[in-house]
C-alpha cells in the first residue's frame, strides 16, 4: 500500500503514457454518467438517514459491492501491482493481508456495529460511556484516519492523472488535485451516501472488471499456464528468488519486525477504518450487514488474486528495470501492462478505472468526516443533543466544503513528498485507536469511560509519534524530509508497539476508572448487539 507514494515522485519528469486525448474523453464520460446517477440520487435526500446512510435503502450485495468500492483504493490496484512486479512473493504478501483483514471485521465487528450503532462508530462507542469524553476523542480519531488517507489519496490523484494526461508542470498537478476536490465536494454536498455509495458501486464494478480482463488477457498470452508465467517473470528478473519469501522483508531481523508490525496494522486496522465502519449503517438490517461483508470479501478477494497474475505478468511482460525506470515507478506497473496488453484504448479505460477509483475513495472519506463532526461533534457535544437533523445536515455540507478545501490545499502541499507515511498512519491509527476501543465497547462489561479515552488518544498519540521518529518520515532519501534524520524508531510501521499499547491502556483506565457505569446500559447494549432486538427503533428514531 505505501508504493502510493511513489506516484508523487512523477512530477517534473517528462512523459507521456498512451494518448492524453482517449484518457480525457474516458475521463469525462465517467464523470458525466456519475454526475448523473448523483444528482438523480440527491432527489430523496430529505432526512438525517438519507444523507449520513443512504436511508438504509441498499442490499447487501450492493453494500458488499459499495464496501469493495471504498476499500480498493488506487494504492491496492496501482501498489500491489507494482509490488509484486518488483518484489515477487513478498509484494503479493500485501494482498493476503488486506484480504485477511475481511475475516476479523466479519468475525468480530460488522454485525454488531449495525445492531448498536446509528450513523457513526463513536454512536456504539458512547453507547454506555460518557458521551462528550467519548465522542470528541472518537471524532478526533476519525478525522485523523479520514485526513491522513485522504492527503495520500489527493496526493496520488494529481500525480496519477498528470501522469496520464502528459502534465508535468506543477501548475498542471496542483489543478488536477482541485478538479479532483472540487468534483469530490460536488459528489458528497449533492449526493451525501447515497450518491456516494453509487460512484462507489460503478468505480468497483469498473476495476473488478479491468483487473479482471487483463488477467484473463495476461494469462492467455501464456496458454494459461501460470507456472509458465512465474518463470518468465523470474527469468526476465533474473533472479529466480522473486519467486520466494525474503527479498523485501527478510532481508534484516529488522525488516523481519517491519513486516509483522505492518502485518498487525493491516489485518486489525481493516476493522477499525471509519470510512468502512460507516458502510455497515447504510444496509436495514443486520443480516444485511454480514451478508455485505461476505459479499464484499468475495469482490476483493478475486480482485487481490488478479494482482497475483498482473503483477508477474507486469514483471515478465515488461521487466523490474523498466517499471522502476519509468515515470511514477513501481506504480507505473499496471498502466504499463495495460499499454502493452491493449494499447491505447485499454490504457485509457485503466486510466478512467484508477481516476474513478481515487474519486469514489475520497467522496467516502469525505462524507465519514463530515457525519463524524456533524453527528459527534455538533449534534452531541456543542448543541447537546438538541439539534434537529435540518441543523445536522447543513453543519455536515458545511464540513464537507472545508475538509475538501483542506484536502485540495493538503495534496498540492504534498506534491513531490513521500505520503507512505500518510497511509501507513491511518491504519496505525484505525488499528490502534479505533479497534480495541469498538472491541473492549462490545465485549467487554467492565470497560470504563477512562479506559476508552485513555485508548483511543493513547493509541493515536503513540501512533502519530512513533512515525515521526521512524525512518519514513526522515532519515532517508525516501523519507518526507530527507534531509533531517531524527529517526530514532528503526520499524517503518507502529503498529507493533502502538496496538499492544492502546488495549493495554484501555485496560488499565478500566480498571482504575472508580466511577460505575449504568447497568442497564450494558445490558441493554449487549442484548442488541447480538441479538439486533430493539436496534431498528433506535436507529430510526
């Protein structure tokens, strides 16, 4: 996933991919069509529900499909490809995690999260806590997880697009990133979850469907042989290891450490992103829920199992050398396989899909951070609870237009920087602060007021200060500032020391928390979250 930052270190360099003309014209049929769905969609945008969750109006195979949407971001289909490409078997380690990370929100989080909650995760984690300690520490860390992914993600877009539409002057980035915002903004004020969830829903269907016929395309040019395919990619590498465990994260006892600390933020942080959360309050009823989740894990696991194909065959059909010389680098990997595959038009399409994909994350970024202020911040802590959904809604549009100015200022400030870190934090975070609060909330009957503070802020502090001393943020020419070096924390990745920590925390506020909660509170939140009994007139009303 951190390969991501690589698409920023395109600018200034001269190049051109394919012809700017098809990609701009693919680009703007795309567009057209989702302006069209969002706008037909924002015409039953009367209530709170609608525009937070879509009026819980979708099945779960459209939430499954929406879900797939917003977790494949351009960072899993251009990343991993590349990843793999480049460093062979422990590239594709990364698709086997974020696959892996289905399991435990299916398991542990998405069914009882629809049964407690009403529009936003600090809803379950307040349930029976304090509400304002509770809600302002959860808002803070939703809007730390939603900001960090989207500079990443606006970042990526304007060198992406550049990339592909032949900008290389700055100028030309920075308004790709505020055509990128300002469609964004459109999408989310007009469309709220609704229109959001359909852009989310098309740009799936598109990437599934991309990745899906250059697979197919790949592995016939090898007669369907794939142990074929692996050789070539090894002998055009020349270096049969790629094929093996090691080359990236076996180098070191170190990188060992790296790879199980990135493991944990990846496998626990899945369940504790709000952007994901938020999608189980769009479907009815709980049933609905898992089955989105079971839904959304056979979309994203055949979609990791083609970047299985792509990314050797980017590696046999094109070789290590020429990825990593070109203009965007490894994550140059999937348009250049594109090129050759289909020429191009096929570009042009895959150009559209990675342009549709960073669009249709962003709007549901946008839209979580918006209901998190709105609803936790607004609603609960100023106003106190006596706010109308009227007042509500204007709050969150208003929110939106300043998250997306933020977001636009943030990407063009982030240009030519490494935004690893970026992405690589809002798991840390998510896995740190988010998940063993949501966790301790619903399991655990002794779970105190303090103890969720102390977690969450814990876990995003620890977090947050561990990466700037580690070597991604400087002490290294890929670092964001390479030229200070106050790397004093060796692992790229804290999620090893930070969400130990945070469930730690969470229990030591617990337990020296003297205050008591209200029983009935916790009974009546276990009751629901197992069993969904009373949880749609609470949620409706």
């Amino acid at each position: 996933m951190n390969q991501l930052s690589i698409l920023a270190q395109a600018a200034g360099e001269s190049t051109q991919v394919g012809n700017p003309l098809v990609n701009i014209a693919i680009f703007l049929a795309f567009v057209g069509v989702t302006l069209v769905i969002v706008l037909r969609a924002s015409k039953n945008n009367k209530t709170a529900a609608d525009y937070y969750a879509g009026g819980r109006s979708f099945s779960g195979t459209q939430n499954g499909t929406a879900i797939a949407g917003d977790y494949l971001s351009a960072a899993s289909f251009l990343g991993i490809v590349g990843a793999i490409a480049i460093q062979g078997y422990d590239g594709f380690l990364y698709s086997i995690g974020f696959l892996v990370a289905w399991l435990v929100a299916l398991l542990l989080v998405a069914e009882l999260l629809r049964n407690t909650g009403k529009f936003t995760m600090a809803d379950v984690l307040s349930f029976r806590l304090k509400q304002r300690p509770v809600r302002i520490a959860a808002a803070i860390s939703t809007l730390a997880v939603c900001v960090f992914y989207l500079l990443a993600q606006m970042a990526g877009a304007g060198a992406l697009v550049s990339l592909l539409l032949g900008i290389d002057e700055k100028f030309g980035q920075s308004l790709v990133i505020v055509i990128v915002g300002a469609l964004m903004i459109l999408y989310v004020l007009v469309g709220g979850m609704k229109g959001t969830t359909w852009v989310q829903i098309i740009k799936a269907c598109l990437l599934i469907a991309g990745a899906l016929i250059m697979t197919v395309w790949t592995l016939a040019l090898f007669g369907f042989n794939f142990s074929e395919l692996l050789g070539k990619a090894a002998e055009v590498a020349g270096n049969p290891e790629i094929l093996n465990p090691g080359m990236k994260y076996g180098v070191s006892e170190t990188s060992k450490l790296d790879f199980i600390s990135l493991a944990l933020a990846l496998v626990l942080g899945t369940a504790g992103l709000p952007h994901v959360l938020m999608r189980f309050y769009t479907v009815p009823t709980a049933k609905e829920a898992r089955k989105s989740v079971v839904w959304a894990i056979w979309l994203i696991g055949a979609f990791y199992l083609f970047t299985l194909v792509l990314g050797f065959g980017a590696g046999a059909l094109i070789g290590p050398e020429r990825i990593k010389a070109a203009p965007g680098g490894v994550n140059s990997a999937a348009p250049l396989l594109a090129y050759e595959l289909g020429g191009t038009v096929l570009l042009g399409l895959i150009s559209a899909v990675a342009f549709a994909t960073i669009l249709a994350v962003v709007a549901g970024l946008t839209i979580t951070a918006a209901a998190s202020f709105a609803h936790d911040v607004y609603a609960s802590v100023i106003a106190k609870g006596k706010s109308t959904p009227e007042k509500e809604m204007k709050v969150a549009r208003r929110t939106v237009l300043v998250i997306g100015v933020f977001a636009i200022a943030g990407g063009i400030g982030a240009q030519g920087q490494n935004v690893a870190f970026l992405v690589a934090l809002a798991f840390a975070v998510a896995a740190s602060a988010n998940l063993p609060t949501i966790l301790y909330s619903l399991f655990w009957k002794g779970f105190k007021t303090r103890g969720a503070v102390w977690s969450m802020y814990g876990g995003l502090g620890s977090a947050l200060l561990l990466i700037i001393f580690s070597p991604v943020f400087s002490g290294s020419e890929t670092s964001m500032i390479p030229s200070i070096d106050m790397a004093i924390f060796p692992l790229a990745n804290p999620g090893i020391v930070s969400i130990p920590l945070a469930f730690l925390l969470g229990w030591v506020g617990s337990v020296t928390d003297k205050g008591t909660e209200d029983p009935a509170k916790q009974a009546e939140m276990e009751v629901r979250s197992l069993t969904g009994v009373g949880a749609e007139k609470a949620v409706d009303h």
